[in-house]
C-alpha cells in the first residue's frame, strides 16, 4: 500500500519530458564527445553543440525529473483522500527494496552525469581558448582577423596567449568582456570593420614577452628585401640592409630598434590610431626625464597634464604581430621570388596590383574579375605569350586569386591597408610617426630622421645603379631629389602596394 502511495511521483509530463531531455542530451554528448576524440576533427559549431547545448539539455532535464515529482507529491498531500498523511520530506528506508533500488540508481545516474558534465567542462574550457573559438565561431566578425592570423609567422599561436595571457584574473575580464561581443554579433551590433588597436589590451610585457626575451635580443640582423619593377620586364630590385635590432639595454649593445623597450618611453597620441603623436618623452637612466614638442603640432603644457600617456612597448611598433594584411605589391614579389608566379610575363606585377586594388562589391566579382581580365589582357597585348604561358598564366590567376582572398574583405569593408602596420615605413608613417626631425627638447635635441639609426645599406641593385656599384645609402628607383628626406614612403606607397608612384606601363602587341 505504502509502495503505492508513494510511487509513480515521476510519472508525469515535466519529470518524463526532464528524463527524455535528459537521456537523448547524455547519448548525443558521448556521441559527439567521441566522434570528436576518434577523428581529431574540431568544429566551431560542432563544439558549441557537444560543450554547452547537450550539457546544458542535461542539466535542464534532470532538473525537470525531481520537479515534476515534487510538484505531483505536494499535490497529493493536498488531496489525500484516504486520510492518510504523507510526510513534509521522504522517508528513506533501505530495507524496502523499492527505495533501495531507487538510491542505487540515483548513485549511478549521479556518477555518470558528473562524468559526463566534467568532462563536458574540461573540454568547453579547453574550447573557448582555442583559436577554432576565437576565430571561426563568429565567421563573417572575425573571419578577416582569423585569415590574417593562420597566414601570419603566429599561426601557431593561440589568440588567448597574447589576448587573454596567463592568470585567473584577466581570464575573467576576458570573459566578461566576451559577453559583450557575444551580444554584439548576436544583435548585429558590431561596427561594419573592427576598429583597432584594442582599448585595455593587457600590455605586451606580460604576452608577448613570454616567448620573446628583451635581454637576449642581438645586436643585428641582415635581410634582403626583394622588389620587382612595374614594367614590361618586372625588372627584379634587391636591397640588402643590416637592421640595427639592439640587444640587452645593459650591454653597449643596446643601441638600436629594441633601446625602446629598455627605455622608459611615454608619448600623446592624439588619434585612435596613435599615427599623430605631439608629445614624447624619454626617462633617462639617471631618472631625467626628457620631453620632446612636434613643432608643427606643439601641444600646450596644460594639454600635455591632462592628456592621456602611453608607455611605449612592443605593440607600439608591432601592432599587427599576428593579424597581418600584406600590400599586394609585396604579395607579387613574394610569388615571383618563389617562382609561383612566372615573373616573365609582361607588366604583370602592374596589371595583377590594379586589378587587386580596384573596389568590389563583394568576393566573388573580384574573384570573377580576376578571372576574366588578366588572361584577356594578355589575349590582347600579347597574344603569342597568351598562347605559349597559358599554363603560367592559368596559375598566376589562382595566386592572384588567392592573394584578394588572405587580404580583402568587402562584406566588412576590409582591405590591405585598412591596419596600418606600423613596422618599417613603407606603406604607413610607421617609425616617422616619432622619427620625423620635428620633435625637439627644450635643450634643442631632435629625434632623428636619419635611416641609420635603424638599418645600414649594405648592398643595393636595381635599373638605377650601374653593375658592381657599392651603395652606402639608399637610392630610390625614381630620381625625386631631396624629397627622400621630405617625403614619407607611405605618403606614395600606400595607395596600391606598387614600388613607383605614377609608373606607367604601355601595351604593347607582339
């Protein structure tokens, strides 16, 4: 009698819609848990499903079993019709065997759910740190700073590693502030291109600096920089620079790119992104500080108070360490040097940069018209090269295809130059934001232009300059006189990524 009483509390709609729920979200996490362990195979969606859905329809339905079981008893101790009174709280006797099989289930279901939710919690932890996360989850959000990224020298890296780092505490902020973006690309309110650098982005001495070591930087570092002309013969530039990169800030070493770490530097940008800087100064070994004024934008002592200031680190100069957007005229030369693309057909780093540079709607018209213009343009102007490099100039249409693809982003107004980069000087101000001759001290000291101080010419070949010539300077392909000293590269060469400004190029029919 008892027995039945008592009985069939979870015999009703909610426990048996919890045990449903509950069931079919335990087989589809183990299931899923396992495809994924067998194949090795990690999707956004897929995770988010074996994580956080089927776990969370787990915990919801056996929330549901013992809810609808309270719900039916407590109705029954309002309605007990026979006079008897049910108890406010179970009575638990193991000698009847009802209850006993009842607490032995109980136990096992217990195991297995917190099996089944630990491993599910280990695992979704394990998940939001990875790049398939960060990355792929939000694809159209962040789908340029992903493509950049696995393009990138960081491929290897987790985005958490520089953008969260290690410790509880910037976890949690990097959390909370997660909630936002994940409320901003559900309701589509995120800004149609990603504005940059990140506010509050923990500073790079405790991200970048766990794998970089400043004291054991070395004094310097020879590179070839290799360019190709846009003209008929692609004609190939080559210049050979020792870049002063500076070692330990206590050694004679020092001197050079990386003294700015070693240095307490602060500055005053006046623009999000930190391009105009008016105010600098420098904490001298002795606790001296010196300050320098842009004379052309002189900031008032009062402004220079209450302006916020910046201590410089290696994000100042390294600001796209791991999301880079190469200039098309640099992805060209890279794929001649690389023999991906045959460097002897005619004008093709100028007819490949203008139809990268163009504006389109979306992909699929660049790609469209990648397609269509570059073999026409040869099919007209050179049409015995046309027929004898079909081949090469079928494959220079899927490079060209692929460099639009890793660089330009039309559904989030994206493209090359969106970022600027602010290593080097060629496409963006980049070190002539600070090294421009115009920031002077008070005492008449100013903060040089002068190209050694970061790199030594130590070889140089090009159209301009006669075979066996040794340069100690750089020569500019086109005679522009003193302006070398001037003129900022980027104020020409950012337009299109092209080694001439205004070079010209005249079709010629074989």
């Amino acid at each position: 009698m008892a027995i039945r009483k008592y009985a069939g509390y979870a015999w009703n709609l909610i426990s048996l819609a919890g045990m449903v729920l509950a069931v079919t979200a335990a087989g589809l996490d183990i299931g899923f848990l396992a495809y994924e362990g067998i194949t090795g195979i990690e999707k956004p969606y897929l995770g988010l499903m074996t994580y956080f859905l089927f776990p969370g329809m787990l915990i919801a339905g056996l929330v549901l079993v013992p809810l609808g079981a309270f719900l039916v008893r407590e109705k029954r101790r309002r309605f007990d019709k026979e006079g008897h009174t049910i108890p406010p709280y179970p009575r638990v006797d193991f000698n009847e065997p009802h209850k006993r099989h009842v607490f032995i289930f109980f136990i096992v279901a217990s195991i297995g759910f917190v099996l089944i939710v630990s491993v599910a919690s280990l695992k979704g932890f394990e998940f939001t740190e990875s790049t398939t996360f960060c990355g792929e989850l939000c694809h159209q959000v962040m789908g340029p700073e992903h493509t950049a990224w696995a393009n990138s020298p960081h491929a290897k890296v987790k985005c958490v590693e520089c953008h969260v780092g290690p410790g509880a505490a910037w976890y949690v902020k990097a959390k909370i502030s997660g909630m936002r973006q994940l409320y901003a690309v559900l309701f589509h309110t995120y800004p149609a291109t990603i504005a940059t650098p990140i506010e509050n982005l923990r500073p790079a001495r405790d991200t970048c600096e766990e794998c970089h070591w400043p004291e054991k930087f070395y004094f310097g570092r020879q590179k070839v920089f290799y360019h190709f002309a846009p003209n008929e013969q692609n004609t190939p530039r080559e210049v050979d620079l020792l870049i002063n990169i500076g070692g330990d800030p206590n050694t004679p070493n020092a001197k050079g790119i990386h003294w700015h770490i070693g240095t307490e530097v602060n500055y005053i940008a006046t623009d999000r992104r930190r391009l105009n800087i008016p105010y600098i100064s420098v904490k001298e070994k002795d606790g001296k500080i010196t300050e320098y004024f842009d004379t052309e934008k002189a900031l008032s002592r009062a402004e220079v108070e209450k302006a916020e200031k910046r201590q410089m680190d290696c994000l100042d100069c390294h600001n796209r360490p791991a999301h880079i957007y190469r200039a098309p005229g640099v992805e060209i030369d890279d794929s001649f040097v690389h023999k991906r693309i045959d460097s002897s057909l005619p004008y093709f780093k100028k007819v490949a940069v203008e139809v990268l540079t163009r504006p389109y709607k979306d992909k699929e018209s660049a790609k469209a018209t990648i397609a269509k213009e570059i073999p026409a343009y040869y099919n007209q102007n050179y049409p015995a090269v046309a027929q004898a490099k079909a081949a090469q100039i079928k494959q220079a249409v899927e490079v060209v295809t692929d460099i639009y693809d890793r660089n330009f982003f039309p559904n989030m107004h994206i493209n090359w130059n969106t970022y600027p980069n602010y290593i080097g000087h060629f496409y963006t101000p980049g070190c002539f934001r600070c090294h421009d001759g115009k920031h002077k001290s008070a005492d008449g000291r100013v903060i040089s232009k002068d190209c050694n101080l970061c790199h030594k010419v130590l070889g140089q070949k090009q159209e301009n300059i006669p075979a066996g010539t040794q340069v100690n300077s750089f020569v500019h392909p086109v005679d522009i006189g003193d302006e070398i000293m001037k003129t900022n590269c980027s104020e020409c060469h950012s337009a299109g990524g092209q080694d001439v400004p205004g070079g010209e190029h005249h079709d010629k029919k074989e």
